[in-house]
C-alpha cells in the first residue's frame, strides 16, 4: 500500500512539470504555408498563418538579440484554427495560448480572435521558450522555472506576463510574496506560480523583473551568466562566476531594491 502511495506521488508530482507530457500525436494534418514553409496550418487557418509569417523575421530577431546566439535548429510553427486542434497538442488548453512541444511551437486560435493583439508578444514568449530548449532541453527542471518565464518574457516585452503589471508584482513582493530564486527545481518538482502561492501572471512578470534587473546590474555579466547557462554549465554555478553572489543574495539586494526600509516602515 505504502509503494503504491508513493508511485502515485511521484506521478501527481511528475505531471506538474512541462516536459513530462505523453508523445506528441501526428501533425499531418497541418499544411504548409507556400509563402513560409516553417509555418504550418490546420485547414482553414491559412490567413492566421500568414500573420504569423509576417511576424516571424521580427520575432526571430527579437530571441536572438535577448539570447545573443542564433536558433541552434530551424524554427517550426503549428497554428490551430479550431479550439479542437488545440487541445489535441497542448496539455492546459483553456490557460495556454501557446506552447512549446517537440521543437515546435503551437498556437492557439484566440491569438487570431479575441486576442488578435497578443499574437506578436506571445510568438516571442515561445519562441524563447524554443530557444532555449533547443540547446538545455525543453523546460528542463537544471533551470528553474522562474528563469525560463523570466527570459521569455523579457525577450517578449512582457508577452506571456501581459495580464499582470509591474506595479502589481512589485506590490506582492512588498507582501513579501515572491519565488525565492536559489530554490532548484528536480525533475518531481518545477517552482511554478501555484508553489509560490501567486497568480501565474505575477509569477512571469515578477520573473521577468529579476531577470531584467540582473541584466541591468550588468550587461556583461547578464551575457557571461546567459552564455554559460545556454552552454549547459550547472545553473548556480553560472550565476557565482559571473555575478560573485549566490542567488539568494542576488534575491534580497532585489527584494531590498523594491522595498525600501522607509516603505517597510510605513507598511508596519
């Protein structure tokens, strides 16, 4: 009784992370764009494909100058022009617009209604996402979550932590609720929002403004830590050789940043 409590634990604790979902089903279905090849379509979706294609070079772009290294392999796009399509590809449809799986990158039909205007933003966000992993692995737990929504995110201008402010983050943190960033991640167990306790989209962008303010601190530094997680170097590692500080310490010096003594005493 007692093995099989843990089995389903250590199943229950395995589907939390991203990169534990069952093989991708065939995608034959999906056409070509004839003006963009790496663009495909599920029949009827061709005018969203178009879109995209039109704004695939500036997104591309975009990764590469955040990442400062080119894709390591050629970029795929899939888009579903029904919410059926969708479903079939991505594990939380009804809370994903898009997501990365199998080197490719999946798009979810709201992005050519609803959410027409976040099309742009969230291509960013995966295609960061597609950066990545191609080199690491696919939201592989060796970098913690806050880093890999972070990166992404700050590669998108904010596409992926749209639904939240900076002013709303802040105001959390200053709650004292924020991702401890010296926390790892194991293959049982990825740090996302729901463990910290915050709302996804204050989780990606208060993500995104440590990360932001890494690379501020140093431009240099930033890179040198980037390169060396893009080249597979342990994570923690990466960051003390090129900040001289743990993460935890690069956590308070942030955390103290946003919440000022003179804020912390009004707030008593």
């Amino acid at each position: 009784m007692l093995r099989r409590l843990l089995f389903l634990s250590a199943c229950i604790a395995l589907l939390s992370g991203c990169a534990t979902q069952p093989p991708l089903p065939a995608t034959d279905q999906f056409l070509a764009l004839d003006a963009d090849p790496r663009v495909r379509y599920e029949p009827g979706a061709e005018a969203f494909a178009a879109q995209v294609s039109s704004l695939l070079p500036q997104s591309i772009q975009q990764v590469e100058a955040v990442h400062a290294r080119p894709f390591a392999a050629p970029v795929e796009v899939f888009v579903c022009g029904s919410a059926d399509c969708f479903a079939r590809y991505v594990r939380t449809p009804n809370l994903s617009a898009a997501m990365v799986r199998d080197n490719r990158v999946f798009l979810a039909p709201q992005l050519h209604g609803r959410e027409a205007h976040r099309l742009q933003p969230i291509l960013a966000h995966e295609l960061s996402h597609l950066h990545l992993g191609q080199q690491i692995g696919h939201y592989t737990p060796s970098v913690p979550a806050w880093f890999h929504e972070g990166l992404a995110a700050l590669a998108a201008n904010g596409g992926g932590a749209d639904y939240a402010t900076d002013e709303q983050a802040i105001a959390a943190i200053r709650q004292g609720k924020m991702f401890a960033p010296e926390m790892r991640d194991t293959p049982a167990q990825r740090h996302t929002a729901a463990f910290w306790g915050l709302d996804v989209y204050i989780f990606y962008r208060q993500s995104m403004l440590f990360v932001r303010h890494l690379r501020e601190q140093s431009a240099q530094r930033f890179q040198d830590f980037l390169y060396a997680v893009q080249d597979r170097q342990d994570f923690d590692l990466a960051f003390g050789n090129a900040y001289n500080m743990p993460l935890s310490e690069a956590g308070d010096r942030f955390r103290q940043l946003l919440n000022p003594p003179s804020i912390t005493a009004n707030n008593e």
